[in-house]
C-alpha cells in the first residue's frame, strides 16, 4: 500500500511540472512547440537551445533526430552549455572533437518516449531512484525530489527538468538546466 501511495504521490508530482498534464503542448525559449513537428524541427525555433542545436548540427546528428524515432531528449539550455568551464563548447564544436560531442549529445537521448509520469512510475517502482539508459551509452540516475525530477549523470553532475513532456512526432523533449556528461 505504501509503495503505491508513493507512486502516486511521485506521479502527481511530477505531472505539476506541466501544469494540467496533456493540455497545450508548453512553449519552450519564446517559442510554440507543435506536437506534428520532430524534435529538430522544434528545437530550431526555441532561443533558449541555439547552442544545443548548433552541437546537434556539428555532430551530425540532424538527420536522426529528425528520424521517426521515438526519442527522449532531455536538451540542456544555452545556460546549461554556458555553465561548463570557459572554452569547453567551442572546443567541443571543432571537427577533431566531433566523436566526443556525438558521446555527449547522444547521452542525453533515449530510445523510446517517456512521458514525466513514466519516469515518476519508474522511480518508483525502483525504490527511489531508476537507471536510465541512454543511446550513448550513459546510465543516467533518475530521481523525483519534491515536484522536480532529477538526473545525475555519470560524474555526479545534477540536472533539473525545468519543462517536462514537450511532446514531438518522434517523441518528447524534457528541457533541463545543466549537460549531462559520460565518465572520460
């Protein structure tokens, strides 16, 4: 009884991150996410993920997060790239470091679509906290705390989703204020 009440309780949660859960998709950066779009197609348009979108295009990875997936992307923010030390995305945009930066950028992806409810039922489900397996080949821990979900990548790092369920034709976007980071 308990661990459902927990479930619940992690599933309403998380479900106020957007507000009124499956209502008009949230805008993202100044822009309309449109629910017909792909995620790159989206992701263009929202000012808060210009630098997030410029990483996407040197990896060259437009055309398979434009593919049919479903993905999840948990997209960092402009701020999130600007908080890495000094220099670190314009070393990680040269073609040299282009293998690196698809490392990082596809540790921020998964393979199917989850929803924030799902995460929320998967947390629980597991005690507290649920590996995520990314297509990079990142474990990324997954943890509700209070109404956020959080994400810890593989050197301790901590992400908020900061909008959660921004859904897309191949999946959803959940935006979130630091980059996760593979263990080097």
């Amino acid at each position: 009884m308990k661990l459902s009440a927990l479930a619940l309780g992690a599933m309403l949660s998380v479900s106020a991150i957007v507000g009124v859960a499956y209502a008009e998709n949230p805008m993202v950066g100044g822009a309309a996410m449109f629910e017909d779009k792909n995620i790159i197609e989206n992701a263009v348009n929202s000012a808060d993920h210009t630098t997030l979108v410029a990483a996407v295009q040197a990896a060259g990875l437009v055309e398979t997060l434009s593919g049919p997936g479903p993905f999840t992307v948990f997209a960092p923010t402009n701020e999130a790239f600007a908080a890495l030390p000094a220099g670190t995305v314009d070393n990680l945009l040269k073609p040299e470091n282009k293998d690196q930066l698809v490392k990082i950028l596809t540790c921020h992806v998964v393979g199917a679509k989850a929803l924030s409810t799902d995460v929320a039922k998967m947390v629980a489900d597991d005690g507290g906290e649920h590996v995520i397996d990314t297509v990079g080949g990142c474990k990324i821990i997954a943890k509700v705390d209070g109404d956020k979900v959080t994400l810890t990548d593989e050197n301790g790092g901590v992400a908020t989703v900061t909008v959660a369920d921004v859904l897309q034709s191949n999946g959803v976007i959940h935006v979130i204020d630091a980059v996760l980071l593979p263990k080097m």
